[in-house]
C-alpha cells in the first residue's frame, strides 16, 4: 500500500498518530528537540527541516527497510496500530499537523515506523513513512542532517499538548 498527499505543515513538526486520540499531538521539551521526535504510545511528532509550508508525503507498509540516497534525516520508532473489534482487522492513523490531516487504514498491528525527509532541487520539503511489520522496533536516528543532537539513550516519554 502506498499513499501520496501533501500536508501543510506548521510549527516545524509533522505527526503520525491514531485518529480516535484526544489529544493527538505531543509537547517537545528540549531532550525531544534535539532528538528531532516527541513519541508516546499512538502518537509521535517529528521535527522537520522546515518550519511551515506544502510537504509533499508519502505513506507506504514495506517489508524491509532501504532509505532513499537523498534522504537528510531518518528517524526509527515503534508503532502500533490496535484492532478496534474482533472483526475489524484495521485501524485508522492520521499523518499531519496542527492545521491539515491525511486520515488513512491501516492493518492492525506492531510496526517499525520509519520517517525519512529531504528537500528537493527547489528546496520543496518532503517526507516519507514507512511502516514495516515488526514486533519490537527499537527507536534509532537513522540519519542525522547535523542539526539534531541527540542523546545516548533516546527519550522515549512525551505528553500530550
């Protein structure tokens, strides 16, 4: 499955979270800031490399991981996507910003949510993620743009803004 949309993105985050949250988006403290990502079971919010505009998005479930060679900043965490009854095998995220959604179904699950984003010859952002089935994927920058500095053990707690 492979989604394309843009998303208007606002205060230099883009989000994916489950849609039947209260209160989808996370609070960043300075630990999330320099990681570049603010996660919580059902939610997690990444820094990117703009502070607002179009973002062409891509969501796609792989079954290995290979990040695109101009790919800037490349983030790894654990997601899970619940079954919502026993008949309904697919639950449903939402991937965006305070201002603008994309709502998609996904196949209930443990995933390994990979973010990747970059810029274009226009210096157009632009974010991918990928969903990989897995049990227990470990959060990881993948690849660090220099702009993020991240702690020895990731942080792995955030509350809801």
């Amino acid at each position: 499955m492979q989604s394309n949309f843009t998303i208007s993105v606002s205060h230099r985050q883009i989000a994916v979270f489950l849609s039947d949250l209260v209160k989808p988006y996370n609070g960043w403290t300075r630990a999330h800031m320099d990681q570049g990502f603010a996660w919580r079971p059902g939610s997690v919010s990444f820094r990117t490399l703009i502070d607002g505009g179009a973002c062409m998005t891509t969501l796609e479930t792989k079954s290995e991981l290979t990040l695109r060679s101009e790919t800037l900043r490349a983030i790894q965490v654990p997601f899970t996507v619940p079954r919502k009854s026993l008949f309904r095998r697919v639950g449903r995220i939402e991937v965006g910003s305070i201002f603008d959604t994309k709502q998609l179904e996904i196949a209930a699950g443990d995933y390994c949510l990979v973010f990747e984003t970059g810029l274009t010859g226009e210096d157009q952002m632009w974010c991918g993620f990928s969903l990989m089935p897995q049990v227990a994927a470990a959060a990881a920058i993948l690849r660090n743009d220099g702009l993020l500095s991240p702690p020895d053990s990731l942080l792995m707690e955030a509350e809801p803004a």
